[in-house]
C-alpha cells in the first residue's frame, strides 16, 4: 500500500557531466586555455606555420602536459552518469504535474485538464 511516507527511486540524467560520466581535469582546463590563448594571438598575428609549431614548441619544453589524466570521473554521479535520489510519490506526482503543465505549448483535447 502507497502511503505519505512511502518514496520512489529517481533516476535522472547527471547534467553536470552531460552523462558522460567523466569531467575535464581543472589542470587540463587551464594548461589548454594557456596554449590556446598563445596559437590564437600568433595566429591573429599572422604567424606563418613554421613560425607558430616552432613556438609552439618551445612553449611546450616549458609548459610540459599536465602529470594527471585529462579527465576526472564526475563527482555528481561518480562516473555512473545518473543521479539516483530517492523521492516522497505525492512529491514527484506534484514534480510531474508542474512539468507536464510548464510543457503544454498547444491546446488539444487530450491536454485539457477534467
């Protein structure tokens, strides 16, 4: 028997790494956006190709890759790629009803509330 009490297993899609189930490593963040920054201003600059792989490796000798893996696995979901929470059934009913309502974009005969 359904009571107040009782709950429901939700599973939902982790947004946090697009369920993925991996994020990018913050060092790997930032070591990027740095030798991007360099190769879009030589670029803009109007660095010939030689000119910018020389440098570019150069920059490399000191900016070395980053000791650690390119991705984290997503602290949201663990890697799993799912959030799974566990709800009260009038809480999601209610969550159902505020969704379906908020996605009504017509009027038809099957969406008219009785």
């Amino acid at each position: 028997m359904i009571g107040k009490k009782t709950r429901i297993q939700i599973r939902e899609i982790c947004t946090d790494c697009d369920a993925l189930g991996v994020v990018p490593n913050p060092a790997w963040v930032e070591w990027s956006k740095k030798r991007d920054t360099l190769l879009e201003q030589q670029r803009a600059e109007g660095w010939s190709s030689s000119q910018i792989n020389y440098e570019a490796d150069k920059w490399l000798e000191d900016n070395p890759h980053p000791e650690w893996d390119e991705e984290d696995s997503c602290p949201e979901c663990e890697g799993t790629r799912v959030i799974i929470r566990w709800v009260l059934v009038e809480d999601f009913l209610t969550e159902c009803r505020l969704f379906f309502n908020s996605e009504r974009t017509h009027s038809h005969p099957c969406c008219e509330d009785n």
